[in-house]
C-alpha cells in the first residue's frame, strides 16, 4: 500500500513524561509520509503541543523512537540534532516571531543564517519564498506595516525558504481573522500541493477539516487517524475512502 513512499514522520512507542508523574504522551505510533498533508488535532492536554515538540526535535521521548527523515531524532548528539532541524524542518507558529524594524525580505533571509548560506543567496530565496506566499511586492515592508495575515505570510516564506521537506505550523490561524486565516491555509495547501509534507496542529475543527487526513488525541494517546472520503494520500483520490482508527497503547 505504501510501496515506493518514505516517511517523513515516523513514531514507534513514543512516551513523554514530566516530573510529577505527567504522562503527556502514552506509546503513540504514527507515521506520515512524504507530500501528506496531516492535522493533528484535539483540545487543550490532549498532548498535541508535546507530539509537536517532539516531531520537531525540540525535545526528546523519554521512550519510544522518533524518527524525522529517517534519522532517529532521540539518539542525535545536539550539533546534530540542529543540524536536521535545519535541513529538514520549518516552522510556523501562532505568534509570528518576526524581528520588527527588519523588512519582510530581511526576516525570511535571516531564518537561513545558521545553515551557512551565503547573503545573496539568503536574500534571493527569500525573495522567492515571498513571492510564492503573495508578498513579492512587500518585501521591504516591516511588520508594523502589514496585516495580520501578511506578517503570517511572512513566517511561512521563512520556514519554507530554506526548502525543508517537513512543514509544522503550530495554530497557524490562532491570531487572524476568518478571511485572513483561510488564505494562510490555502497557502499551506499550495505548498503541499508542490511537495512539502505539512502538518498543522490545531485544536479548531475548521481548520482540521481542510486537511485530507485528521489524526486526534486524547488523553496523550491517538483515538482516530481519518481520511477523507476519496483521499488516499496526500495529493490523490482513489475509488474508496476510507475513515480508519489506530492510537498509541497505554
């Protein structure tokens, strides 16, 4: 059935605990493969911002195996570990995090700084990642001087500039407006569209249900992994859908 694709996302056991004894995560197992575009939805401690930190390097398992672009994200020394993060992963999150008084152009192109790549070449991608989200005409524009929905235009170019193959937008939506929001989305499927695997974290069923497949937490475990009708992988359509459950094991 998956002849041929290579996970992006791989999960095997994972668990994540805190002092206290907080299990935020119980023995998840999932997989996304490469061009998917995925929500990871549920409410508030349901454990979706840990699964987060976790596919995104940004914190270790404490069991179980988490494996980004089939490098097994747990047993990376730290140089390392930042080293994939910079080769394979962008972010966009809720808050935009963009540096005020710098120009659009100069806030994507100065997300490329700890790859090494050289200045021109920093600001041509980034010109490009502008472009592609709309904003090739506000490039000098700092964000002060844009809309809400343009400064998150302005983060994704960032997290896509580099050319990751996995993109994690964190609420990517949380802070716009309805109209504003749909076009960061509809952005977010364009990108998928060309390759990108995407995976959006949200707790808002809207938003969930732009995405092909919803994978939902509960309780730190998965209690649904969907498709939508038709969909058999990101990008296709196939004569049967099919709506499907599997989660972690406590």
């Amino acid at each position: 059935m998956r002849a041929g694709r290579r996970p992006v996302i791989e999960l095997s056991g994972a668990e994540k605990s805190y002092p206290g004894g907080v299990r935020a995560l119980r023995g998840v197992d999932l997989r996304v493969d490469a061009g998917e575009l995925v929500a990871i939805v549920g409410p508030s401690g349901s454990g979706k911002s840990t699964m987060l930190h976790l596919i995104g390097t940004l914190d270790r398992p404490s069991a179980g195996t988490v494996r980004i672009a089939g490098h097994d994200a747990g047993t990376l020394p730290d140089r390392e570990l930042s080293a994939l993060r910079a080769r394979h992963i962008g972010f966009v999150f809720q808050r935009f995090h963009l540096a005020a008084g710098v120009s659009a152009l100069d806030n994507v192109a100065d997300g490329m700084l700890y790859g090494g790549t050289p200045r021109r070449e920093r600001r041509e991608r980034a010109a490009e990642a502008l472009g592609r989200v709309g904003l090739g005409h506000r490039l000098a524009h700092r964000p002060h001087e844009l809309s809400g929905g343009e400064c998150q235009r302005v983060a994704v170019a960032r997290a896509v500039a580099g050319g990751p193959s996995l993109l994690l937008a964190d609420e990517p939506t949380g802070n716009l407006d309805t109209s504003s929001g749909q076009g960061v989305l509809a952005i977010l499927r364009e990108l998928n569209a060309s390759g990108t695997t995407v995976a959006i974290i949200t707790h808002d069923e809207e938003v969930a249900a732009a995405a092909p497949r919803r994978v939902r937490l509960r309780d730190g475990v998965i209690v649904a992994d969907e498709r939508s009708p038709g969909v058999t992988r990101a990008g296709s359509t196939g004569s049967t859908g099919s709506t499907g459950s599997t989660g972690g094991t406590t």
